[in-house]
C-alpha cells in the first residue's frame, strides 16, 4: 500500500505537478523579469522593456505565445505601465515597466506568486490549459538587494 502511495506521488512529481494555469505563470514570469531587470516605469530613469524583449528568457518558449495578452491584461488592472514605443525599427510596438505605485503588490506576487487583487487573480486562474509548476522556476539570487526607490535615487 505505502509503496503503491509512493510510486504514484513520484509519477505525479516527475510529470510537473502541481499543475497551474498557463495564463497565471505567464503573468508571474512576466513580473519576476522587470522585477529582476529593474525596470520600473515611474522612477526617474523610466525603464521600459520591449513585448517582444519581454517574450525572450525568463518566460517559458511554450509560453511565449501568450506573453502580449497577459501583459495587456496586466496593464489593465494596473500591475503594469505601458509606453508606446518610438523608433524605426520597432515603430507601433510597446514597452512595459512595473508600475511602481503597486509595488508592495510586486514583491508579494514575485517572493509568493501571490495576487492580492482578486479580479487579477480570478482572471489568470481561469485559464484551463494547465502547465507544469516547474515552469515557474527562478532563483532568489535574481531578486536584487536594494528596493527600487532606492536604486532610482543611487543613479
């Protein structure tokens, strides 16, 4: 009996479980990259990154697909600022950068994967195509050591 238990608890591991909804490790991948990058829309600086920059690393290749509707949705509740970019090579396309009026928000969502807002979070839950929790995976040694008032103040 407790071997069966154990071998069906090793096959669900291996195969990625727990599952989540692709739409919700999308949209925390998202922030843990401006995060990591610092890139915070509001500050002096105003660091904004690409969408298509923002699809490359840190998001999962299967994922990517959904990288512009997630960042618009999270655009929509706030979470993120847009820019529309200039330039001649990449004219009609858009920037993002955390919005740094929520950022006690940001820092639970990227140390817990927690969305306190509940609109937020009902919206990305809802998604039913599910992937492997190891899609998710990041490091603590990406997180920097200072809070981004603090940085923007530095330069």
């Amino acid at each position: 009996m407790l071997h069966g238990t154990t071998k069906c608890s090793k096959a669900r591991h291996e195969a990625g479980e727990p599952l989540l909804p692709e739409k919700y490790v999308t949209a925390v991948s998202i922030i843990k990259k401006l995060y990591r990058r610092n890139f915070w829309g509001g500050t002096r600086n105003k660091n904004f990154m690409w969408l298509d920059l923002l699809a490359r690393g840190g998001v999962h290749p299967t994922l990517v697909g959904l990288v512009p509707q997630v960042a618009n949705d999270l655009t929509l509740h706030g979470l993120l600022r847009p820019k529309y970019g200039g330039g001649q090579k990449k004219a009609k396309n858009q920037k993002y950068a955390l919005n740094g009026d929520r950022l006690a928000e940001i820092e639970e969502i990227v140390n817990g994967g927690v969305f306190s807002d509940q609109a937020v979070r009902r919206l990305l839950m809802r998604d039913k195509r599910l992937v492997p929790r190891s899609f998710l995976t990041w490091t603590s040694e990406d997180v920097p050591s200072q809070p981004p008032e603090q940085r923007a103040d530095e330069e």
